[in-house]
C-alpha cells in the first residue's frame, strides 16, 4: 500500500489558514497505517526523513527507502538502516531495484532490517 502522506494542505480562497485542514505528521501516517514500507526524502515540509525516522522510533520504522536529491547524506540514512539511497533524478530501473527487493524480502515474511538480514 501506497499513502501520500507528506502533502502540504492546499489554501482555498475560501478558507482562511487558520481553519484550513491540517495533514496529520508523517510519523503518525506511518504509526496509523503500520506501513511495511515508506519513502522518505532528506527534505519535507515540517520534518526531514531523519526527524520521521527518530519521531517513530529507529526500531520501529519499517523498510525505509530514501529519494532524494542530496547525496551527502547517504551515510546517514543507510546508518538510520535504510534499505536503499535512491539518488533523484532516478529511473524506473533504479527505482524498481529496491521496490522488487522489498517485495522480496516481504514475500519471505522478514521483519529484520537490512543489517540484520546481513547478518543472519
């Protein structure tokens, strides 16, 4: 399952800010939906991909793949454990690499994270 759960709430003519919709936090989407897989990206709108990860809990996170366009913090993420650092602009091949890999290790039934996997 897919959710886009990191849209800024579009203003209305008709609606001031202060009562416009709010879209809940990316930590709690991901919380609620108890999601096997999410995408991040090392900016967002009110948190980063990092403050996601540490607003959730690192060991409570699930498969996280990172796209983005700044690779100075591949290091990073892959220490946050996550499974892939796509690097944007990016293709469908590459894209599809660490999608078919999640699937994968999901059709296994594995809730270890990369490392863990590694290290089995």
């Amino acid at each position: 399952m897919f959710a886009r759960v990191c849209q800024k709430p579009r203003r209305s003519a008709s609606r001031s800010p202060a009562n416009a919709p709010t879209e809940p936090r990316p930590s709690e989407t991901i919380k609620t939906l108890k999601s096997d897989l999410v995408f991040l990206d090392v900016q967002m709108p009110e948190m980063d991909g990092f403050d996601v990860i540490d607003a959730v809990g690192p060991d409570r996170m699930p498969r996280t793949i990172f796209a983005t366009a700044y690779e100075e913090y591949a290091i990073r993420a892959f220490d946050a454990q996550a499974m892939d650092y796509l690097l944007k602009p990016f293709d469908e091949e590459r894209f599809r690499k660490p999608l078919d890999r999640a699937r994968k290790d999901l059709q296994r039934g594995s809730d270890a994270k990369p490392d863990e996997s590694i290290r089995r």
